[in-house]
C-alpha cells in the first residue's frame, strides 16, 4: 500500500464509510501477499518511493503472470526485468496495458504516471555491443519517470565520437557509461564531467575479458572521481540508482 491508500483508509474509517471489519480486511494483504512461491511486497513502494519490481529470470511465464496480477490489483506500476516474450504473453492475457521492451527485455504495466523531474540522465555505451545492457538501463530510467538521453556508440577507439554530445552529456544530472572489453569509458567520462558516472561493466568482449571481469576490474580501480560502479550486466541497478539520484 501506498501512504495516500493508507491516509485514504484510515480518513473512511473516521468519516464512517468504512468499518473496521472492512478497513481489517484490506489490512490482510499489508504487507505482503504470500502466493506459495513469492510473497509480494506491497510496503515496497512507501519505504522506497518505488513498488517492487520484478526479476523474471528464473521463474515460469506463470508465476511471472501470477505476480503481475497480485501487483496490478493494487493498482501498483509493475516493472519486470529479463523477461522473455512467453512471460510477456502471459502478462498481456491479464492486462492489455502490459508492453514489452524486447532489447531491455523489461514487461512495463503502468496504472499512474510517475512525476517526471526536470533534469534527464545521459546512457552511454562504449559499443553498439553493448546496447541490450544499456536498454535495460534506459528503459528502467524512463520507467521511473526519467527522461532520458542516450549516445550509442561513443568509445575509446573512436572519442571523438563522444566529444561531439559533451554539451549534452553534460547538461544532465548523472550519467550512466556502459561498456565492455576493458572498461576505460568510464574513466574518460568521469575525467570530463562533473556529474556522478554509474558505471557498467559488460561481459562482452573476447576470452581475457573473463565474462566482464576485466572491464568491472577496470572500471573498479578508475582514477577518475566519482565514478561508482555496479555489477557486470547491470543495467538495472545502474538505472534505479540514477534515477534515485536524479530525484535529489
């Protein structure tokens, strides 16, 4: 539940549009609803200003459906992330409002519009490689009410490419760099900026790169300030963390 649905319960509780028995009722689910296999969270959203969002990976396209359906029933937006088409196909047989982002591989069901702050993230990548992971950060971003300004393509074997959208990397608030190989983007661009850079280690690249490794090491002993990293493929975490910051 939300604080306006429990402001909003308890004021029908005083007024006497609702008894207690029925303000009890409501009460059961809060603050989670046990489905066997998950226990939703509906407190989620008034501890972190975001309701739960969903890790598809691993489940059934019918427990994601069974998830998304609790959620939506409590009027929640419900973002969930690694999903595949079946899961999506299930979502969509319990709401027509489900869309599917298949290069973020995120299921959005949207029931408010979140408020949009007035500065935007930048999402850069050092390769179009590294595009998927930078999507699924994107699309998390604009989820979350951001805008977002995305420069594909901008690596270190080509930066002048990235020189050119300095101007409009740096209008932004925080910046998500996403690369792979050896990671150095986001050294460069937290050399130029003086915004945070969440930075994002990919597992492309060839066998030294380790799976990513190389690049999170690298990323990880940048010696340029202000630049956090999160974990190898992330784009998630990198996402939900800019748009904490870009709420600020």
């Amino acid at each position: 539940m939300t604080g306006k649905e429990i402001e909003k319960l308890l004021k029908e509780v005083k007024e006497g549009t609702k008894n207690i028995e029925d303000a009890l009722e409501v009460l059961k689910t809060f603050p989670y609803t046990d489905l066997g296999f998950a226990r939703i969270d509906h407190h989620r959203e008034q501890r972190t200003g975001v309701p739960e969002i969903v890790y598809c990976a691993g489940k059934t396209a019918e427990q994601v459906r069974d998830i998304f359906r609790v959620m939506i029933e409590k009027e929640n937006n419900v973002i969930g992330t690694r999903a595949n088409n079946e899961m999506y196909e299930a979502v969509r047989d319990i709401s027509s409002a489900a869309v599917y982002f298949p290069e973020a591989r995120i299921i959005s069901v949207q029931k408010k519009k979140p408020v949009t702050p007035e500065t935007s993230i930048a999402v850069i990548t050092a390769g179009t490689s590294d595009i998927p992971v930078a999507e699924e950060a994107a699309v998390t971003a604009e989820l979350l009410g951001n805008r977002v300004v995305r420069i594909y393509d901008a690596g270190v074997a080509g930066i002048h490419r990235l020189v050119d959208k300095l101007p409009e990397i740096r209008k932004c608030k925080v910046i998500i760099v996403i690369a792979g190989m050896e990671g150095a983007l986001a050294s460069v661009v937290g050399g130029l900026v003086d915004k945070p850079v969440i930075a994002v280690p990919t597992s492309v690249g060839y066998g030294a790169n380790f799976g990513g490794i190389s690049a999170l090491l690298g990323m990880l002993t940048s010696c340029s300030s202000g630049v956090t990293v999160v974990n190898i493929d992330n784009g998630f975490g990198a996402g939900f963390s800019a748009s904490m910051i870009n709420r600020i």
